[in-house]
C-alpha cells in the first residue's frame, strides 16, 4: 500500500498479513483522486471513510491535505494498523472509531465534503448505503458520496447517482 500524492507521496505502508480487509488497490485509489480532484478541493475538506479498512483512503485524504478525516471501522486489527500508521506518519487530523457503521451513521451529527465507503462486496446491506447517507443528511453542500463496490450493485436509478466507473474488478458510484 502507497500513498500516491501529497505530504506523504510515495511512502509504502505494509499493513500486517493478519488484516482480513481488502485494500483499495493503487491503480484504483490513483484513478479515484485524480476524479474526485477534478471535482472537489480535498484540501481544508472533512472527510468520512466508512469500512476504513487499512486506512489507505484515511491517509491519502490526510497527504493531500484535508483538515479532518473520520475513519470508521470495526475490526481491532485494522483499526490499531490505522492508529500506528497515523503515528508513524506523524498525522493527527484523523480520528479512528471502532464501530459498525451501521450504529454510527444514525448517531453521525457531523457534515463531510466526501465520504467514501468501502464495504465488503458480500454484504448484504451494501445496497443501502446511498440512502443511508442522504437519510441522516451527512453530506456537506457540494460534497460528494464514493461507494466501492463490485459488478453485482447496480445504483444508477439512485436519485442521487451521477456516475460509476470501473477498474477491473473495482466499481466506484459516485453520488451528490
């Protein structure tokens, strides 16, 4: 795992081989930031990284600059992998909560510029995230929603959907 641009550009982090997650990997990461930079200033953004994983989006926001990055995940291994990377890196804008995003999202009171869910593809309340998110009203004014996903969801009849793009086995949706 790298983080591809920013304060941190090119630093390579080795999460343990005990993480059961599933990593964004580079080419799509590189592929996402070079859209959402076309889209959005993440610099001075608050950003909200559900199923946070390795941290790897966590800490690419954090690279390139954004003021606050919540990351949410519920596994103990990778939640202290991304606490440990913070303190390598000497990062301290991001707050790691260990918990189901599905208990955090009704009790989130906080707006974010991007918010970015990697759920495991299996999971049977993928589907739901879109609404979830525009439920509870955790999108800031002009921010954008990022689900990765797999072939098997489909969100483009979302009222909020504007677009999915595809990097081999990786698909993102991006809503407003």
């Amino acid at each position: 795992m790298r983080i591809i641009s920013g304060q941190w550009k090119g630093r390579r982090l080795n999460p343990p081989k005990n993480i059961t997650a599933r990593p964004t990997t580079d080419f799509a990461k590189e592929s996402l930031f070079n859209l959402l930079q076309n889209r959005i200033q993440i610099e001075g953004s608050n950003v909200l990284d559900l199923f946070a994983g390795t941290g790897s989006i966590s800490l690419e926001c954090a690279s390139r600059g954004a003021l606050d990055v919540t990351a949410v995940e519920l596994a103990h291994t990778q939640q202290n992998y991304i606490i440990s990377a913070c303190k390598l890196l000497g990062i301290r804008n991001v707050t790691v909560i260990r918990g189901d995003v599905f208990k955090f999202l009704p009790s989130c009171h906080q707006k974010f510029d991007i918010i970015f869910a990697d759920p495991p593809y299996a999971l049977e309340k993928l589907p739901t995230l879109p609404d979830l998110i525009f439920e509870y009203d955790l999108l800031a004014e002009g921010g954008i929603f990022v689900l990765e996903h797999s072939k098997n969801n489909e969100f483009s009849q979302h009222e909020h959907f504007v677009e999915e793009r595809k990097y081999g086995n990786v698909h993102f949706s991006f809503f407003l």
